[in-house]
C-alpha cells in the first residue's frame, strides 16, 4: 500500500501542515507563482499525470483480476481436490470419491437433492476474434447441480446445455474476445463437434472465462470414464466448512484435500502478477523520470526567484519558511498532475480484457476496476513525487544567502 510510505515522512507532513496554516506565507502566493512559469508548469503536470495514470491502471488491472476471482466463491461452499493439486485441472478424483463425499451429513439439499456438483476441467484452443491467433480457454464440464449452486451464474440467450447431446454455453462476454463460439454456431473438441446452445452472464466472476458443458459428455469425449477433476459441495452454513473439512482430511478412504472456496479462489488470484510487475517495472521507470522534471521545474523557479527571495529574506522571513513555501509548491505542482492522472486513468474503468493464469495457462478474463481508492493512491502517489522532487530546490531556496539573493 502507498500508504506505508507516509508513515516514515509523518513528522516533515505533519511541520508542513502546520507550517501551511501558521507560517505568514500563505499557500495562494505558491498557486500563483506555479502558473508564471506556465510552460514548465504544463510539462511537469502533463508528465506526473502520466506517470499517475499509468500507476492507477495497474493497480485497476490487479483489482480486476482480484475481483474476478472474489466473485466466484460462496463462503458456505467447498472445492474437494486431490491431495497436493492446486487447481482443479491438475487434480483427479473417481466417481466412487464423489459419490462417497455426496452422503456427508454437512451437505445442503434443496427440492431437486444434494447441492453438490463433480466438474471435469480440460482446455481447448479457441480463436481470437481479431485474427491474431488463438489462446486457450479453460472447459467446464458440470452438472445441474453445478448450475444451480452458481448463483451468480444466468442464463441471457438460448437454453442450458442437455445431457448426452454435445451440447455447450458461453459467456457473454467471450464473444467480444473470441469467434467461432456464437450461439448456434459448433466447435470441434476431442473428436467431436459441440453446439453452443446458451449464451450466460457469470457477473464479473473467473466463470466469464468459460466455456460449459455436461460433465458425462465430456468425461467421454475425453475418455476418462472413471473420474472427474473436482467436486464442490454446498453446506448447510458457512459455520460448518471447518468440520466438513477436518473430516475430509481424517477420512483415509478418501486421501483428498478441501478447501474452502473462496480461499481456493484466492490462491488463483494471482494471474495478473506477471504483468503487474511488469506494469510496476515501468511505472518505476517513468517515476524517475517525472521526479526529475518536477526537480528541475522548481530548480528553474527558484533560480528565476532569486531577488525574490531575498526580498522575502530581507523583510524578515526565515529559512524554515521558506523551505516550507517552496516544498508546498511542488507539492500543489505534482498534485495537480495526480488529480488529473487519477481522472485520466478513468478513461481504462470497465475495459474488459484477458491475462494468461500462471497455475492452469488458460486465459481470463476480467475488466480494469478503476476504483476511488486505487485514485486516492495515485494522488498520493503524485504527493510523494513532489516532496522527493521538491525538497532538494526548496532546501537551496531556504539556503540561498541574502547578499547575493539580493544581487539576483
């Protein structure tokens, strides 16, 4: 959080804001000294609000990540793995496994019977939309208790796929990315063609990602007749989710791992870290660059103001002062340019896109989250850039002797 980064600065903010409403320089002679330069003042705002929005939107793209993932778990819900799988495509587990599990007294029912569901995850290739190639998108075959456990999970256009036909949904927001998988339109996988029958709306969850289909097609398309690759249960509150899986670690038929799901959700949470480091890399880069601009736009000011100075210095005004005059100003300087960075980053909120997931390589999509937090951190952000750029040339401003400030 940037917010750390105050905590060590907290006694110079603190003298500055007493100095802002206790020193006789008042803060209104800084805003109109930063617009007599206006040109410097443009190209310094101009770089921090790149700088800024640059910083906000890999932040937004973490937060969309995150949030894609968030959305997907129910704190009364459990992932059953194979003991050591991470995720569900690495793991294995046999229909005797499932139906064991499926008699635990734990489990909610509804009207139709026990809200549990054993999904088999493959992945396919799928076309890009714009002809650049083809990413791999995670399969979801699942049942109907599947569907009816995922809440968050509706149906928009055509109609849940129907056991033993071949038959697949796609998420809305799929189209845009990819082709080939309109609804009505078939798709080849394992030797077979499927028909997309359903178009659904996963509401921003890792479920946007997915193509489903039926669980029993699947496993025989793919010629794994005997197991699945997870199960999910639903239990009859979230209180219950520490003994159910305390005893799914003690039972030694089973030899299977569970997890809480939105803890399993977590784990997988990290799919956009490669390029949020890389994000953060260039971020860093840019940084020292606007720092420098912002340094030498007050070093130019303070140069430019030099009899002023030692006007200022003449009538009585003390170092202090002055420092606390000339760091405030490039403080109102680079935060400028993070309020207009912040709104700038705006412009990236909801653009829906895609990242690769490190644990399974298949792609996910999520949309930036440009939120007023992460916007509130790029203003600070810019607040930091100007006391590091600003302190050095308002130290030399404090510095400068009367004599030859006078002599200008």
């Amino acid at each position: 959080m940037i917010w750390y980064l105050f905590i060590p600065l907290a006694p110079y903010l603190l003298w500055l804001v007493y100095a802002a409403g206790f020193f006789p320089l008042p803060l209104t002679y800084n805003w109109r000294s930063i617009w007599q330069r206006w040109a410097g003042t443009l190209s310094t705002v101009g770089a921090i609000a790149i700088v800024v929005m640059v910083f906000v939107v890999v932040l937004s793209m973490a937060q969309g990540v995150s949030t894609a993932y968030v959305r997907s778990g129910r704190d009364d819900q459990v992932v059953i793995l194979r003991a050591n799988s991470r995720v569900e495509m690495m793991s294995t587990l046999t229909l005797d496994q499932g139906r064991l599990i499926s008699t635990h007294p734990l489990i909610a029912r509804d009207e139709v019977g026990p809200l549990v569901t054993t999904d088999l995850i493959v992945s396919k290739q799928v076309a890009l939309a714009d002809g650049s190639g083809a990413l791999s998108v995670t399969v979801r075959g699942t049942t109907a208790g599947g569907i009816r456990m995922r809440s968050q999970v509706r149906m928009l256009r055509g109609r849940w796929f129907q056991p033993g036909l071949s038959e697949a949904v796609v998420p809305q927001k799929m189209l845009n990315r990819y082709t080939g998988v309109e609804l009505g339109k078939t798709f080849p996988m394992a030797g077979r063609f499927w028909k997309v029958v359903g178009v659904f709306d996963g509401d921003g969850s890792v479920f946007d990602s997915e193509i489903w289909t039926d669980v029993a097609d699947l496993r025989q398309a793919y010629r794994r007749f005997s197991a699945n690759s997870s199960m999910v249960v639903r239990l009859r509150s979230a209180r219950d989710v520490p003994a159910f899986i305390s005893d799914m670690e003690k039972d030694v038929r089973l030899k299977l791992e569970a997890k809480a799901e939105p803890d399993y959700f977590a784990d997988l949470g990290d799919a956009g870290r490669p390029m949020q480091i890389l994000g953060q890399i260039i971020t860093v880069i840019l940084t020292i660059g606007a720092v420098f601009a912002a340094m030498n736009t007050m070093y130019a000011t303070v140069a430019g103001r030099t009899p002023e100075i030692g006007t200022l210095r003449a009538i009585g005004f003390r170092r202090r002062e002055i420092l606390a005059s000339f760091q405030w100003e490039a403080i109102l300087l680079t935060g400028l340019g993070g309020v207009l960075g912040a709104g700038l980053s705006l412009l990236f909120n909801g653009t829906r896109t895609g990242t690769v997931n490190m644990n399974t390589w298949s792609d996910v999509s999520y949309a930036f989250a440009v939120t007023p937090s992460l916007m509130g951190q790029g203003v600070a952000f810019s607040i930091l850039m100007g006391i590091a750029g600003g302190f050095l040339p308002a130290w030399r401003a404090s510095r400068i002797p009367v004599t030859e400030a006078m002599r200008g």
